[in-house]
C-alpha cells in the first residue's frame, strides 16, 4: 500500500467507493449515484490502483459486496469527506442566497412550544425574504448529526454538545421540576424534593431524550435508583399521567404546562439542563443565521425570569 499518491485520488472515485460500501451493491451504488455500474466498477478500481491496495471483497458466491480491512478504514474518512461536501454545497448556497433564500432550524418539543413562537415571530418580521424550515423531533437527538452534514442551518440543543465541529451559543438554563398530582402528598409538602425521595416515588419520564438521562445519572450520583413507571417521547402524554395519579413526573420546567390546575410543580435540586442554539463552526454563517441566533437569545434572556423561580404549593 502506497500513500504516496493520496493527492490522486478523485473524489468521484472516492464517492463510488462509498456508494458500494453502504449498498453492497455495484448496481445499487450506480443508480444511487445516478451512473452506469460500469463506471462505479472503473472508479472502484482505479481508487485501488491508486491506493496499491483492495477495498472491497468481490468474492464469488456472495450475493453482496464486503469491505476489507483497509475498506472499512477508509470508509470512516470517506463519510467525512461527503459530509464536508454537503457542508460546501449548503455554504456556497446560503452565500449566494444572502438576505433571501432558506434558513433550516432544527428543533424539539419543549423548544417548539415555548421558544419558537416568539422568535420566528420577530425574525420574520425582521426577515420576510427568508423562508424558515423546521425539523422537527421529539428531542435533539440526531439534530446534531444534521448540523454536520450541512442538512440544516442551527439547531437547538442541549450542552454537552458532544463530538464534532459544533459551536453554539448558550440560551437559557431550564431547571428540573418533580411534577405531583394536585392535592397528593407531595403537593402538600410544599418543599424541595430532595434526590433520595425522587428516587423512592413513581416516576414518569422521557423515552429518548439526554434531559432525561442526565437527571438519572444526579439521582444515581446522590445514591438513588430512579423507579420510572412509564415512559413517553410526548410533554401532554407525561403529564396526563401525573393528573391520573400514575406517578411524579421528573422533567425540565418548560417542557411543563403551567396552566394546568390539576398539577403542581415543586422544585428540585437536580442540576438545570442548559440549552443552546448550535451552528456548524467550519461552514458560512449567513446574516439570517446570525440574526436568528441573537433573536433567540433575546427571547430566551425573557424567559429565564420567568422559568428560574418556582413558587411551592
């Protein structure tokens, strides 16, 4: 093996390759890629030629294509490669798109209900050439992953950010609450539920989601285990089953609705979770993305008064 010649390597010759590792398929790479399988074969070949060594086991007698050792090495380079290309496409469309054009935000539920509304409203204002897309999951799970492959503009997320070329802007600190039953024992505590009592009561929770994690791993830390009773990826659904008497629900304060008689939110000292609006560090950021950015901060310095204190019933 030669990495001599790694200056020669083409990057269609190195997209084929990686059309064919992830479909096992010369003829399915092709028609992904829009090529004849004659020429995904002729790039496959010449990216070995230029490598000096097999990527791929042809083997006969196997209905798909298997990577080799070095295969699946370079594979894991390749992935990057075509993210970044992604990445200049978005780029080079957000410059030449300027005040006009597209800006995709990522975000979730809790952000969706209290946040979103009130940013997209000034933004728009401020911005009527610029169309806003939203993606929208149940929590910033993958959202991320987005941001890198240049699918979407920003994201909002949740700190730690973790791996990758991400960069963001803190918004706001959204502490837990333990949500109880109006007229339950705990409502007439009245008091700070302490790490050890939470992990004794009935808890109701998120499915997927890192907010949730996090506050096992404090419960956990203080020498607890939490016991959750049900699970669910839907705000109304999590509270539906605190006002039927099912368990507390352990959950950051705006994902709550506060309007609701039948509940009453207590505080509790697990750590805030801290949210964030994520940008790509490497790529253009448009004037839109800047000022979508600076219009949430502003919305969320707002909102912080109104989320920090939590009056015990």
């Amino acid at each position: 093996m030669s990495t001599d010649h790694l200056a020669d390597v083409e990057l269609r010759h190195l997209l084929s390759f990686r059309a064919v590792a992830q479909t096992g398929s010369f003829h399915e790479a092709a028609e992904s890629l829009d090529y004849t399988q004659s020429a995904v074969s002729q790039h496959v070949a010449a990216l070995e030629a230029t490598l000096g060594i097999r990527l791929l086991d042809r083997s006969r007698g196997r209905r798909s294509v298997e990577l080799t050792e070095a295969g699946a090495l370079l594979m894991k380079h390749a992935d990057a490669i075509a993210a970044r290309m992604q990445a200049v496409r978005a780029d080079l469309r957000a410059y030449a798109e300027g005040e006009s054009g597209l800006l995709r935000v990522g975000t979730y539920q809790s952000v969706g209900a209290r946040v979103l509304p009130a940013a997209l409203g000034i933004f728009t204002g401020q911005w009527p050439g610029v169309e806003v897309r939203l993606v929208e999951t149940n929590s910033d799970s993958g959202l991320l992953n987005l941001v890198e492959s240049g699918d979407i503009d920003l994201s909002f997320a949740v700190y730690p950010l973790g791996e990758g070329p991400f960069e963001g802007v803190e918004l706001l600190r959204d502490p837990y609450v333990l949500v109880v039953q109006a007229g339950s024992e705990q409502a007439k505590l009245g008091r700070h539920i302490s790490p050890q009592e939470i992990s004794e009561l009935p808890l109701i929770g998120f499915r997927h989601c890192r907010s949730t994690a996090a506050a096992e791993e404090y419960l956990r830390a203080a020498g607890g285990e939490p016991r959750w009773v049900f699970r669910s990826d839907d705000n109304t659904t999590v509270q539906a089953m605190v006002r039927a008497g099912i368990g507390v629900a352990l959950v950051p304060r705006l994902t709550v609705d506060e309007s609701d008689e039948r509940c009453v939110i207590l505080p509790t000292d697990v750590p805030p979770r801290v949210l964030t609006l994520a940008w790509h560090r490497d790529r253009y950021r448009s004037a839109a993305q800047v000022a979508f950015a600076e219009i949430a901060a502003d919305v969320c310095r707002e909102l912080q008064a109104k989320v920090t204190p939590v009056a015990a019933a």
